[in-house]
C-alpha cells in the first residue's frame, strides 16, 4: 500500500519537473524569437528615434535574459553538468569499452 502511494508521489513529482522544463523551453523559444525581432527592429527605425530604441532594446533583452538564467538555475537546481555521478559514469564507460575490445585480441 505504502509503495503505491510513493510510486504515485513520484510520478507526481516526476510530471512536475516535466511541466517546468517545457515552460523554460516554451520561455526560451519566446526569448529568442524576441531578440530577433528587436534585433530587425534596430534595422529598420529611422535615424531620429535610434538612439532611444537602441537603448530600449538592449535593455529589454538584458532584462529578459536575465530572467532567462533565473529561469534556467529554478527548472535545472542540483544539476551539473560534469558532476562526480558524471565522472564516474563515464570512467566505467570507459573501462568497459577497454575490456569488450580487449577481450577478443
């Protein structure tokens, strides 16, 4: 009974985590579609207003950016790239091709 209640709370949990990678996924699609077009934006504004946009929207992609990493460090919290699990995950890849490829020599 116990069992099924934590398969049922880590299936829960495992849903969630789920649902906040694709938010930051769907949040970072939005980001750079909006960096493209403020980037085309300081294109085509004319010469009288480019100070001002260029400013504007330099600004608006600092800020969001930084909301990006925000984002990014609340969705991936605990996760490293090149973690001791890592490491050794990899070593013992590594023993492992060693051994298959030495074995019929």
């Amino acid at each position: 009974m116990e069992e099924n209640k934590n398969k049922e709370q880590s299936y829960i949990q495992a849903k969630n985590k789920v649902k906040k990678l694709k938010m930051f996924y769907f949040h970072l699609i939005g980001y750079v579609i909006m960096v493209v077009l403020l980037c085309y934006n300081l294109v085509i504004v004319e010469d009288e207003y480019r100070d001002f946009f260029t400013w504007f929207n330099i600004t608006i992609m600092i800020a969001w950016g930084g909301f990006i990493i925000l984002h990014a460090l609340s969705v991936f919290k605990n996760k490293t790239f090149f973690s001791k699990k890592w490491e050794n995950k990899k070593v013992q890849d590594f023993i492992n091709k060693e051994t298959k490829s030495t074995k019929w020599e």
